[in-house]
C-alpha cells in the first residue's frame, strides 16, 4: 500500500476495523501477550509457522475477498 492515495488508505483502514471487529468475535484461541509475540518473527513479518498467524490472516483474505477489496 505504500503507494495509495489517501482516500485508499482510509478505506483500508476502515476496513481493517471492521476485521478487528469480525476477529473479536470470531472463535479463535485466547490471545495473550505471548500469543501475539509468537505471530511475527524476527523481522517483524507474519511468521505463517504459527497457525494463529495463518487463521487470522485466512480470515483477512475472506474478508477482502468478499467485499471485492483491489
């Protein structure tokens, strides 16, 4: 998104809460500190080793996917 305009970015930051929302109240496993440490790895990237990381991230794409986000 690094060359997105600003109407771009406020659409996806919009839609970035209604996930937030959506994972609230999806049935995922607790999260605790540890949890969201184990998400990302040393470069500060999603670490898809972590099955967390990938459920959310799964989640992301169906979401996006049924709004139509390009």
């Amino acid at each position: 998104m690094g060359g997105a305009d600003v109407m771009q970015r406020v659409m996806l930051s919009s839609r970035a809460l209604e996930l937030v929302r959506q994972l609230e109240a999806a049935p995922l496993s607790a999260f605790s500190r540890q949890t969201f440490t184990m998400l990302f790895c040393e470069n500060l990237r999603l670490d898809f080793r972590s099955e967390t990381a990938r459920t959310i991230y799964q989640h992301c794409l169906t979401y996006l996917v049924g709004t139509r986000w390009s």
